[in-house]
C-alpha cells in the first residue's frame, strides 16, 4: 500500500528533484488527472474547505496511479494526525510549528511504538486488517513521510534542534508565510527572506534531511528553488493551473484578433 511514498523515496535518494500539485477542489478526478505529472499529490487540509471524506477520496486517486498521497493537515493535534495517516496518506506535513517540543510531539504521533506513539487503527495502510504484525509497523514507520513547515520565526531560531530530531524526514519551507514573519509578506526578492532560505536549505541537506518547499503556480521560481537545493516542492494547486491556463488562452486569442482587425 505504500508504492508512492517509496517510489517518490527512492527518487529523492537518486537526487531526483520531485514535483507535487496542491490539490484544494473536492472532486477526486482532480487528483487523478494530475497524477501522471507528478511525484506526489499534496492535498490541503489547511487552506481548504476540504474534509477528512473528501481527502480520503484524493488519497485512493493517487495510489490508483502510484503516486505518493501527502497531506497537509490543519495542525499538529492527534484529533488530525490520526485520521489522515490511517486513510492512506503517505506522507504528512504539519503547518506553522513554532516549537521544537511540537515538532517531537507531532513525529512521534506519526509512527508506532517503540518509534513513537501512534495509535493503532490502521484501516487503510492495514488493507482493513488483512495485514499486521511487526513486518507491518517496521514497514508503515520506514514509509511514512514525515515533514514541517519552516515558516515562522520561532522555527527559524529553533532550527538545529528541530533538525536534530530523528524520525523526521523533511522540512518544508513556506516562503510567504515566512516573508509575513520576517514583516516582507509577498516579497519573495527580499534578500534577509532570501538568505533565510538559503539557511535552512543548506542546514537542513547538511543534518542529512530533505528540504522541501511550497510555491505558486511559478515554474521560474521552482527552477530557482531546485537550483538552491530544495528536493521536493508543491508548484501550484488546481485552482492555479486553471485560471493560469485559461487567462493564458484568453489573453493570447484576443491579442490574435485584435491583430487581424
């Protein structure tokens, strides 16, 4: 049940730079039409509408396709830990941590025992109970993707032992929630934002973690973003490649007919 996360691993291990999408409208399809152009679906719990139901039905989207579910949750309390994990999501992210406690707290909720403390009720990852044992936890706390978010100051001043932690794989740069912290919100040019990125990309890839990033729908900035060091990184949500798309072709037929008239 875990071929996505693995391949998407794998891919990471290799210095492959992966892509994702953000996925925030309901429908599933979403996330199985834009699969095959991606290492991992990011499904936003945070600033979506989207319920538990509804992400659930994402997540099957992507593992029809092998591709890694990740989950952005809403925080890092159990009360959505839980839910997400034990529905099939592969990977996990958690929003505006601040302190390095929350962060412990948060990794352990992501893996069993003696690794953690996970609860078990595993409906999904389990294939509904058909699967178990102790081959089953070692490879559910070996697959899981674990990951924050570096986005506020207080992560910022933490970062080394947030990185000392082990059972987690991943930081996660948010740069405009990041830009608000440091009082630049949307500037993503400012140079004290822009060397506080380079800090984390080259603490975190020098702790022997994988440094991710979240973006808009902007293949310039992710160029600039791969070539920085970051491994893995969400370009865009649905609604983004939509209205990109669609203004796209609007604006570049009406320019053609004006030019005809």
């Amino acid at each position: 049940m875990t071929q996505g996360v693995m391949k998407f691993r794998e891919k990471l291990q290799q210095g492959q730079v992966c892509f994702g999408a953000g996925v925030g409208f309901s429908d599933p399809l979403v996330a199985e039409a834009l699969a095959d152009s991606c290492d991992f679906i990011f499904v936003d719990l945070e600033h979506s509408g989207l319920s538990h139901q509804t992400a659930m039905l994402h997540f099957m989207a992507a593992r029809g396709k092998q591709v890694a579910p990740f989950v952005r949750v809403q925080s890092t309390s159990d009360a959505f830990i839980k839910p997400a994990l034990d529905s099939g999501a592969e990977g996990i992210i958690a929003p505006q941590v601040k302190t390095v406690e929350q962060v412990r707290q948060f990794v352990n909720a992501c893996r069993y025992p003696p690794l953690g403390n996970r609860g078990f009720g595993p409906r999904v990852p389990s294939n509904f109970g058909r699967v178990g044992g102790p081959a089953f936890f070692k490879q559910q706390d070996e697959a899981i993707f674990v990951a924050v978010q570096i986005e506020t100051r207080e992560a910022l001043e933490c970062l080394d032992e947030i990185l000392a932690i082990e059972q987690l794989d991943s930081v996660f740069i948010g740069p405009y929630d990041l830009s608000g912290a440091m009082g630049v919100l949307g500037q993503l040019d400012d140079p004290t934002l822009n060397k506080a990125i380079d800090v984390v990309i080259e603490k975190t890839r020098a702790a022997g973690k994988y440094v991710g990033a979240g973006m808009r729908t902007d293949p310039d900035y992710a160029m600039s973003m791969a070539r920085r060091g970051v491994q893995w990184m969400q370009v865009g949500s649905d609604f983004g490649f939509m209205v990109r798309g669609m203004d796209n072709i609007t604006k570049s037929v009406r320019e053609k007919l004006k030019g005809d008239g």
